[in-house]
C-alpha cells in the first residue's frame, strides 16, 4: 500500500483531469491528433487518489489502465472533451488539464473513406474551444492546475500562458524530454515564482505536483 501521503492532504477533495490527446475526425478511418501516451496525466490521477481525493478523469483515446478509486470517462474530440468537463466540473475542488488537446478540428469530416486522387487534398481546420481557459474564467473556478508543454523558451512561454489563461499553477516541461517516456522533468510556476522538481519517474513527479497543489490549494501557500 502506499505510505506516500500521511495523512492524506487531499482527503474529501474532488479533482477532475484531463489526460491523454484528443482526436478530430477526418472521416471515417483517419484523424488528427496529437502525441500523448497519457502516462503523466494518469501518474497525477494515482498521486490525487493516494492523497485521499475522489478522482474522475476525462481522457483521450490512451493504452493507459484506470488508477484504483477513479472514475474515467473517455472521450475522443477536444468538444467531447468539453462537455464531459463541463458536465463534472461543479463537482470539482481542483481541475488539472493534462491533456495534450488538438488546437484544430476538421471543420467537415467524411462520413465516408475518402479515396485517392492525383490532386492535392486540403482540409479545412477551425480553432478548438480551449477547456482550461474556460474553466479557469468560470465565476466561481476549481482551483486550476495547467500544463505547457513546450520545445523551446520554456520559463518565458510557460509564465505567459499561466497568465493568460489566470491559473494560479503550471507544470512546465520540454517536450523533447517528456514525450511518452517513463520519467519527466518540470518546473512548477506560481504566484511565488519557480520551483524545479527533481527529474524522476512520472509517478514521482506526479506525487510531488500533487503534493504541491494540495499545499497551495489547502493551505494557501508554498
Ligand atoms: N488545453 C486545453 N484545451 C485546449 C488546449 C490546451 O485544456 N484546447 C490545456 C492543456 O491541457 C494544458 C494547457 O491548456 O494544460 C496548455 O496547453 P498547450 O497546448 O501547451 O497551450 P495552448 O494554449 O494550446 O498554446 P500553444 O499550443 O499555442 O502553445
Ligand atoms: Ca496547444
């Protein structure tokens, strides 16, 4: 059993996450989507349950196994996305957004294989909704957890997004470093300034981002 968190700081708190890529339908065989294993988002639902949280977790199509005590809805598109998180969201205490959600959807998907020709094919994206913007900006927000994941000028992209999207916490991570390996290393950001974790495996990590949000979220501080 684990002995990671004694006592358990997240007891009788509701986290909703996010974890793995979405898919947007080009037609009836094909999409787009992003690279995501999952993995970290999945680590932070087990670190969430083993601080004594009730877990729910809206995920993309991902090889992951639910963690013990969570409960998961799996979804396929960022919209589908949405609206299982609206759906959980006023259960909510803490929303942590790991997934790694794709920008655009293909504005008319087939319902049909599209066959080949000689010609160039176009397809037609449109912006998806951003989810963790919209709940940060909700009247009354869970307590907001975000992640960048970027592969150049992570401190100065990180802080910006934290500030534009108004969470009080982001995980930062170089995507070279993290993407579908068994380890990461991120640099938390918050109203405080930086604070690097120790490069570890994900579950390692995740106890640690957990351990941390339950310090600024029940405690108000760092
Ligand atoms: N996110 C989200 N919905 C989206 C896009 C992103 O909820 N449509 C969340 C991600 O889960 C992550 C955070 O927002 O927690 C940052 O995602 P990222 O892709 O790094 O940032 P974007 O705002 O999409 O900006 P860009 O991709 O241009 O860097
Ligand atoms: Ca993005």
């Amino acid at each position: 059993l684990e002995a990671s968190f004694q006592p358990k700081p997240l007891a009788g708190r509701r986290v909703l996450l996010t974890a793995g890529p979405t898919f947007e339908r080009i037609d009836a065989v094909r999409g787009i989507t992003n690279s995501s294993s999952g993995k970290m988002g999945f680590a932070i639902a087990r670190a969430a349950w083993e601080a004594g949280a009730e877990v729910v977790i809206v995920a993309g199509e991902t090889a992951q196994a639910t963690p013990p005590g969570c409960r998961r809805i799996n979804v396929l598109s960022a919209q589908e996305m949405l609206t299982a998180v609206e759906q959980e969201v006023d259960d909510a205490d803490i929303f942590i957004a790991v997934a790694a959600v794709a920008d655009y959807y293909v504005l008319n998907p087939s319902e049909q294989k599209i066959k080949k020709d000689a010609h160039i094919l176009t397809l037609e994206l449109a912006p998806n909704p951003d989810i963790l913007a919209r709940i940060a900006t909700r009247p009354q927000p869970p307590f907001c957890v975000g992640f960048a994941a970027e592969s150049e000028n992570l401190l100065e992209y990180a802080e910006a997004k934290r500030k534009r999207k108004h969470l009080p916490l982001l995980a930062a991570n170089l995507v070279q470093q993290a993407m579908g390996a068994d380890d990461n290393e991120v640099i938390l950001l918050d109203d405080n300034g930086e604070h690097r974790l120790p490069r570890g495996l994900k579950l390692d990590v995740a106890r640690k981002l957990i351990g941390h949000v339950a310090q600024l979220y029940v405690h108000g501080k760092t």
